[in-house]
C-alpha cells in the first residue's frame, strides 16, 4: 500500500536544511557529470526556494542565481503580511460585496494563525506538538534562516536575477521596493517585474502563463555569457 502523507516520525525528522541539501546535491550532480559544462550551471529557486537560495549557492560554482518572488522577511513575519495584504486587497475590489466569503476566509485563518504563533511564544506547545504542519525545530530553523533574506541575497558570489510579480499576493513587489537599497549594493544584481504575474507564475483575470517569465531569463542568462 502506498503511503500519501509522511509519518509523524518523517515530520519531526524533517529540516529546513533538508531542502538545500538536497538542491546543493543536484548542484554537485551536474557539476562532476561530464556530460554538462561545470561552468555553466544556474540555480533558478522561487518562493521558499528563493529564501534559501544564498544557503543553497553557498560555495558553489555557479554561472548565476535566479530568485523569483522570494519571501524577504522572517517566515512568521511573511504569513501575517501576506494574508494582511490580502485581506486590505480584496476589501478595496469588494465593491459589490462579491467576495466576503473570500475576505472572512482570510480573516478566519488569520485569527488562527495568530493564535498558534501565541501559542508557541507562550510555551506551551509540547515539544512533540507541530505548528502549522511543522515541529518546533523545523519552524525555529526556518525563522533563522529567513531572519534576513536580502541581506543574504546580496551576499551570493555570482550575478543575481531577482524576478518578483507586480500581482503576487504571496510576496508582493512593495516588499521588494522596500529593500531596493539593500539589493542596490549588489551591482550585478537585476530587478526584473512581470505585470500582473500571480506567485504560481500565471496571469491575473487571464489565468495564462507569463511567458515574460521565461523569456526575461533567457535574455538574462545571454547577458552573462550563459
């Protein structure tokens, strides 16, 4: 019988930093396969991926780094944010009521989210107990490790394309603008946006592929001799 869901065994076992290892070992795969050029492997990382990505690039010999629509601040902190600005989005297009079940949703699982980091500050989440999904060392990691993720972006040995949506309700541009002045101490560092991309790579109202997405990229990727 095939087994659909991890084991709680699994779960408590399970680390931030498995994740990147498992990205620096694809890495290290391409790089002693002959069949490949060495020098010229990219890592493209989204979302969580691109919060690990100065972990994931560390001491790697890369051709570049791609981040797209990374969380920049500390995990806990990106939850309530985001839902935040998704509740104030969705409450300024309410204009015919349309979406109160949406906005109540959200208001819902806010509360709840709210409640279980609460919970943790106060200590009494056993030391067996999960929050959202996670065990206790999986979501201290994941804190240290997004505790300051542009400042680590900048610190990646290699050119950097950071690719965000102008529509991203997950990680939304002003988070970006926030920080251009940290990004801007990284000259190879490019900021590209792609109007009215969603976070899952797909357009707003059109719900078509943004094929800016790719082609940014490649243009990119020509641009440092890729």
């Amino acid at each position: 019988m095939v087994k659909n869901r991890a084991s709680r065994t699994e779960i408590f076992n399970l680390m931030p930093d498995d994740f990147i290892n498992d990205a620096r070992a694809g890495i290290d795969f391409l790089a002693n396969n002959p069949v490949f050029d060495k020098n010229k492997i990219l890592l493209i990382a989204h979302s969580k991926g691109g919060s690990f990505a100065p972990e994931i690039a560390k001491g790697k010999n890369l051709k570049g780094v791609i981040v797209v629509a990374p969380g920049l601040l500390p995990f806990r902190d990106q939850v309530i944010y985001q839902l935040n600005y998704q509740i104030k989005l969705f409450e300024k297009y309410n204009q015919g009521h349309q979406l109160d079940s949406k906005i109540k949703e959200l208001k819902t699982l806010l509360s709840k989210i709210e409640a279980a980091f609460k919970l943790k500050d106060s200590g009494k989440i056993p030391a067996n107990g999960l929050i959202m999904g996670m065990s206790l060392k999986f979501f201290d990691r994941y804190m240290e490790l997004t505790k300051n993720v542009a400042e680590n972006i900048i610190t990646i040995k290699t050119p950097v394309l950071f690719i965000n949506g102008t529509f991203d309700l997950k990680c939304p541009k002003e988070l970006v603008e926030e920080r251009k002045n940290v990004f801007a101490k990284k000259r190879d560092l490019s900021i590209v946006y792609i109007e009215n991309m969603l976070h899952d790579f797909y357009l707003n109202r059109s719900g078509l592929f943004a094929e800016e997405l790719p082609g940014n990229i490649i243009k990119w990727w020509k641009s440092i001799g890729g």
